[in-house]
C-alpha cells in the first residue's frame, strides 16, 4: 500500500507539484500501526488533480479534496489551504489554497497528525509530532480552545485517539475540552455516533467511556448509564449501545437496530434454554452471556446440543399434517409446528417422523 502511495506522490511530483502522505497513515506508521487511510496533500489545485489522474471521482471543488482509486485503494488527495471564519463550531466558512505546507498543518486538530512523507518515504515533522508520539501525549496545534470552537468534533476525535492509541491529553486539551464541551450538543447525529462507534469498538473502550464520564460528556451526548459499560467483555458497539439510553435522534443500521433490540429480549432470558438459544441464535445469546458474565464456552455447548437449530430440520411437513388430520391449510399448522418444534427443543419429543405424527394424532386430532 505505501508503495502505491509513494508512485500516487511520485506522479504529482514528477509533474513539479509538492505533494506528501499526512496526517494518521503516518502517524500509524511511526507507531508500527497497521493502516489502511491515506491522505495526501499537494499543491496541486482540485483541477490540476483531476486532470492529472482519470481515475478521480466525488470531487468536492469547496473543499479542496478529490477522491483517486489506485488497485482499489481510496487516497484523499487535498490541496494547501488555510481556514477562516467558521461556522456552526463545525466547518470553515472560508477556504484559501496556499502554495506551502507549514501552514496547511497549522490548521490541522492534532499535532500527532500532522507528520508527513515525502515522495522518497522521507519523514517530515514540523511541528514535534515525533515527541508527541514517544510521549504517549495528546496536544492541538495551536490554543485548544479556539480549536474546539473552531469545531467540536475534534473534542469526540481527541478522546478517540486518547483510546485507540492508549495516549494521554495534554493538561491546556483536559481544561479546554472542560470549557468547551457544550458545543459538542450541536454536533449531528451522525458524527457524533460515526466517533462513539470508534471509541465503543476499541478493546481499549473503558478508557474512552471514562474520557467521557469524566467531562461530563454522556449529559451534551445524550446517553446515559456509561457507566454500567464500564468492566464489561464486549466485542462491538452494538452491544455497547444495547446497555444505554440514548436520544432518540441517534440512528442506525438495520442490522444494528435488529442486534440491539434480540440483545434488549434476551437479557432478561436464559442463555442456555434451548427455545431461548433455537430463537435468538448462538451470537446475540454469547453477546448477551458476555455482558452477564456468564461462560460463553456454557452457552456455546448449549447451542451445539439442540436438538434442531432451525424449523427445516423438523422431520415433519405441512402436507403430511393436513393428511393426518384430514383438512384443508390453515393457521392451525404453525401452531402445531411451533408446538413440536419447543417439545422437540426440551427433548420432549424425538425428532421422528413417527413419534411426531402420534403426538400429532393424540394432540390434534378431533
């Protein structure tokens, strides 16, 4: 991946543009961090990128970044701008393409983000982000408070990689972020769940959650009972997610809604009843086991047991039903398939052709 950055810089280079690979991929890599997100910078207009590369898409003109796909790995490429007048403590209201890049990394949140790489793999730090780094610390470039004001996003992002990288902020980011927190509240949504997700992903998510608790953060995020998050084996957000209260303004993937909600059913179930396991599935009870401390080895054997795991396995069919009680199709047969299904689940009832019609006769017939 690096190589194929490196020939994206050569190109820009080679054309007499000024170009590096900045900010995380950098970071990461000085850290020995496996990355996959590579943003580049140049002095290179949208235009002059555009045309350089076919293979551009989703420019954003306003913005300064144009998307390029190389052997299916997506580079942001952003031309040296500098950024004024804010708005809504979130975007800049005004947007200047400078020909240097001292002061494009001025307007960056981090100083951790701001190393660079040349078109040689040459590390350039202006600004003592490799400090930064060896120290474990977490500073912005610049007064923190004007940088959270400029856009508090970047308060949710100083706690993500607080967590993540296991860093600590720096004294003038732990103050700032205390005078600054209310903006956080006109944050979307999106952006707000987008940096939570990060943090509640990480395995490191207890320091991230007491970042927060902290500053008081879950009241401007409308969550509450971060608390009870606290100590818990949990592998995804989702799970994270299922032990809060949160406003209702927060939105989900489907398959994320589908998880929270089985996760909501069984907390109150047992984990090892068959019907509980035969219903939900082995992931949504081991998340919920998790959460409950119980063994997940426990409910894993469980499940392995069941007699059936899905209503296909059932030696039964709709038709031979209908022939036994000689009538027509109707709501009566799921009735009956989920009552041999739950006798079969408790071992009530062997899974045979012939013993599930005779109960079928003695129970149904008449």
């Amino acid at each position: 991946m690096l190589d194929i950055a490196l020939k994206l810089l050569n190109d820009l280079t080679d054309h007499s543009y000024k170009a590096y690979i900045v900010g995380g991929f950098v970071r990461d890599y000085v850290l020995g961090i496996e990355s996959s997100d590579i943003d580049i910078t140049t002095n290179a207009t949208p235009k002059d990128v555009k045309e350089l590369f076919e293979d551009s898409c989703l420019p954003n003109d306003d913005y300064g970044s144009v998307v390029v796909l190389k052997k299916g790995i997506r580079f942001d490429i952003t031309t040296f701008r500098e950024e004024k007048d804010y708005t809504n403590h979130r975007k800049p209201g005004m947007i200047q393409y400078i020909d240097d890049l001292y002061p494009d990394l001025l307007r960056r949140d981090f100083v951790i983000n701001t190393l660079c790489m040349d078109d040689k793999g040459e590390i350039i730090d202006y600004l003592g982000a490799k400090e930064d780094i060896q120290k474990h610390i977490i500073r912005t470039v610049g007064d923190p408070v004007q940088k959270f004001i400029d856009d508090s996003l970047r308060i949710l992002r100083a706690i993500r990689f607080a967590t993540i990288l296991d860093f600590e902020l720096s004294d003038d980011v732990v103050e700032a972020i205390h005078k600054t927190k209310g903006y956080v509240k006109e944050l979307s949504y999106t952006r707000k769940k987008e940096e939570l997700d990060k943090i509640f992903n990480s395995p490191n998510r207890d320091k991230g959650i007491q970042l927060l608790l902290d500053f008081g953060l879950d009241e401007e995020l409308e969550i509450q009972h971060l608390d009870k998050v606290l100590g818990h084996d949990i592998d995804c957000s989702a799970e994270v997610w299922s032990m809060l209260d949160y406003s209702s303004k927060y939105s989900f993937q489907k398959s994320e809604r589908e998880l929270i909600k089985n996760l909501h059913k069984v907390m109150d179930l047992n984990n090892r009843d068959p019907v509980v396991l035969y219903t939900y599935g082995l992931y949504v009870n081991s998340c919920a086991g998790k959460i409950k401390g119980m063994d997940i080895k426990d409910i894993t054997e469980s499940y392995t047991q069941l007699a059936i795991h899905s209503r296909d396995e059932i030696d039964m069919d709709a038709e031979t039903i209908m022939n036994l009680l000689k009538k027509s199709p109707g709501k009566y047969l799921k009735d009956i398939f989920d009552d041999i299904e739950r006798e079969i689940l408790y071992h009530r009832l062997e899974n045979q052709k012939e013993k599930i019609s005779k109960y079928i006769i003695d129970h149904y017939k008449g």
